[in-house]
C-alpha cells in the first residue's frame, strides 16, 4: 500500500464522513428505540428479512452482525421472547434452525425501513458530495 501526504482536505473528510456516518447511526438507534428495539435486535430482523430466499439461520445472523455464534444465539434467543420471530427446523438439514419473522416483527420493520430509506435518500446528495471529495 503506498503511502502519501495527506492534506488537512483528507483529513476533513474523512472527519466528516465518519461524523455523517455516525449521525446516520445515532438516527437508526433512535427510531429503533422508538419501536422498542435495541439497535443489535433492529439490526438481526433487517438481516433475517433481506436473507435470500429466506435462509436466515443464526450462523447468519451472526455474520451479518459480526457477532459469535454463542452472541447471534443469546440475540435470536430474545427476539424470540419478545415474539417477534420463530424457529423452524430447516428442511435441507434438521440440525439447523431456519429463522423467519413474526407478522408483528414484519410490521415493525417496514416502518422501520421506510423511515430509514427517507433518511439516506435526505442525507443521499452530501453523502454523494464527500464520497466524491475523497478522490479530489
């Protein structure tokens, strides 16, 4: 990797699109809160949903969230409790849970996900801007 002179430019932004970054998050902690969700358990039904062909298993979970298996089972666990997805056994190998969300969970999700996608689409043109200015 080559390395160069980085300019206070770079450095600016690269502050800010850590800072946007991180005000995009702090957006999606809030309304998960607002659902009464933890941004973890927000995070696994958004993951269990866009799973291809509905093949969410807990070692996906555990991938997309980059968690231990033992960490996306506790998750799973608790989501479970609270009704907002069910277990069912796979029927490519009975060893394996395949994970399916609740109607409720479906509910909550979309509005979730709407929320979500005016946000990025009001945050879309700086966003834009500073991906850009990484490359001037």
């Amino acid at each position: 990797m080559a390395t160069r002179e980085l300019t206070d430019g770079d450095y600016r932004v690269l502050a800010n699109f850590r800072f946007k970054l991180r005000q995009f998050q702090a957006f999606s902690e809030a309304m998960a809160a607002e659902v009464g969700l933890t941004p973890q358990q927000h995070q696994a039904l958004l993951a269990i949903r866009a799973a291809v062909g509905g093949r969410a298993s807990i070692g996906y979970v555990a991938e997309r969230l980059i968690l231990k298996p033992h960490s996306a089972s506790g998750l799973v666990d608790r989501l479970e409790a609270l009704g907002l997805l069910v277990r069912r056994i796979s029927p490519d190998d009975r060893r394996q849970a395949q994970l399916e969300l609740t109607d409720a969970a479906r509910v909550m999700l979309t509005k979730l996900s709407i929320t979500h996608q005016e946000e990025i689409r009001r945050l879309r043109p700086m966003l834009v801007e500073l991906l850009v200015s990484v490359d001037e």
